[in-house]
C-alpha cells in the first residue's frame, strides 16, 4: 500500500473506531509506529484534526468527518455481489485486492446499507472453477500492453478448427472473456481481416518494437455452416439448459411446439468441428439432419469410438 492510500485508510479507520492506538495501526497497515507517528503528522499538515491523546491514542476532532458514498442498498448489493463474483473466479494478487477493496468499503459505508449487502452474501455462494479468470496471465498483461500501447504481437496459434500450428503478426484492438476463456481480437497480417484468438490456444506471445495505427475494421464475412439437428423428446428440456453458442433457432418437429416436445434445432458454426464434441455428448438423443458431411463425420468418429473398445 503506497502512502496516500494508507492516509486515506488511517482517516477512515478513525472515524469509524474513533480512539485508536498507534500500535495498532502500525500492525494493521504492517509499518512500524514510528511511520505511524509521521503519517499522524501529515495528515495534522494537510488539514485533517488529528489529536494525540497520551498514553490513549488517536482520535478525530468532534464534528469531523469524510463524506460517506452514497449508495442505494441496491448498489452496494450490486457492488458487493459483484466482488464476490471475482473472488470466485480470481486468484493471485487480484484476490487480495478484491478483498481489501471490499474492506474500505464495509468502513466508508453507512452501517445499514453495509449490513444489508453482507446479509445477502451470506447466503448467496457461487461454486464455479477457480483460477479461470486469470486476470495475471502473462499473455493476457501482454495484450493489454500491446493494446494500449498500438504495438504489433507475433503469436504462434494452435488453431482448433483447422487443428494445425501457424505464425502471425496481429493488431490488437480489445480483449473478451468468454465462456471462461479470454481472447484477443484484431486485425490478423497473415489472414488480411479481423480475427479473435483464444489465448490458451496462444502458445508463444512476442511484443513487437512496431507500432500500428488504428484500422476501420469491419467484421469479416463468415462462411458458416448450418446444422440442423432432431433431439429426442427427453432430453429437449436439457439441451436448452447448457445450448450450444452457436444456437441460431429451434421449430417444432412436425408436432405442436412446446415444452416436453421434440424439436429440430438449428446452429451456425465457422466449422463443424466446433460443434461435434458438444452433439456427440447427447449420445442418441441428437439426430443430424444436415447437412449430409456432418452426419458422415460423426459416423467416422464413432467407428473411431467403437475401435477403441475392441
């Protein structure tokens, strides 16, 4: 914690628990007192009425005070949630300051709405798994240098699609996070348009000295595939629960729509492959349609499959 921070935090500690030792406030912001004594000093300089009661401690002029934020209980629900949120996902030195964050908000807070918000997350809990959003990842710090900075990356991409290792010069414009991935989107140098790369899939990441101007991207044309699919009757309910992102629209499988019903359901998807392991998990209960080279390729996948077992 720099200084300003931990004078800010002594006012607020104060006012909150009014007398307070030097002792425990060089152990609560792990300094010695004598930092202590000359952070008292400069907060008396910069106008704050500071008084030093001997052998007692510190306390707050009668009358003093810092102006509390002003949020609705709503708000700092909202605010509180939210943090719990990234303590869930997070891990490493955002942990920690996510916590803290929180701690200065709990002291600057009025005691009622504070209360109200920790009544609430005390019952809601949130069990995903840990360390996916990994905001110190070296290739994510890496982006975002590069984006502020205009500087050209060169990657080594693994492609899923086309399953194969190729070198690029991209120009990154932003950074997405994803069904628990982040990627980094801009213009691609080997391509010649705008692309989105995962970054687990980036298996080397180089800043480049060059610098790049903005472009007047536009979202390249896509030749997607449309995948047409019957799935049983039972397991409607549950495919809709965890759809697939390239769910473009479902109808009614020559039967009255509606819940408990069979439906015929159809994706866009750049490649089929994206697709495949995500239809091969309803086993039976998913039926290709179309078009005929999707239904052949899971075919060859299950004799794959069947190989494996004998």
């Amino acid at each position: 914690m720099n200084r300003i921070d931990r004078l800010f935090a002594i006012t607020v500690v104060l006012q909150a628990r009014q007398r307070v030792r030097a002792a425990d406030l060089a152990s609560l912001f792990e300094v010695s007192e004598r930092t202590i004594y000359r952070d008292m000093d400069a907060l008396t300089e910069s106008g704050i009425p500071v008084i030093s009661i001997p052998g007692e401690g510190y306390d707050l002029a009668e009358g003093f005070y810092l102006p509390t934020i002003q949020l609705t209980v709503e708000e700092a629900k909202a605010l509180f949630l939210g943090a719990e949120m990234l303590k869930s996902q997070a891990g490493g030195a955002m942990l920690a300051s996510v916590e803290s964050a929180i701690a200065k908000l709990n002291d600057a807070l009025p005691e009622p709405v504070s209360a109200e918000a920790a009544r609430l997350v005390e019952i809601l809990h949130f069990f995903v798994q840990p360390g996916r959003l990994d905001l110190e990842d070296p290739r994510l710090l890496a982006c975002q240098q590069a984006i502020h900075e205009k500087r050209v990356v060169w990657i080594r991409y693994h492609s899923y699609n086309q399953d194969e290792t190729t070198q690029r010069e991209i120009e990154p414009e932003a950074l997405h996070y994803h069904d628990g991935a982040w990627y980094v989107s801009g213009y691609c140098r080997l391509r010649r348009e705008p692309r989105s790369f995962r970054l687990s899939r980036v298996e080397d990441l180089r800043l480049q000295a060059e610098n790049f101007l903005p472009r007047q991207m536009f979202a390249a044309p896509v030749n997607a595939i449309e995948v047409r699919v019957r799935f049983a009757t039972d397991i409607v309910r549950w495919v809709r629960e965890r759809q697939h992102y390239t769910f473009a629209g479902e109808e009614p499988d020559g039967a009255p729509s509606g819940e408990g019903e069979g439906l015929i359901m159809t994706y866009r998807a750049q490649s089929f492959r994206e697709l495949r392991p995500w239809l091969l998990s309803w086993g039976a209960g998913a039926e290709i349609i179309s078009p005929a080279e999707a239904r052949e390729e899971i075919r060859a996948e299950l004799r794959k499959m069947l190989e494996t077992l004998d």
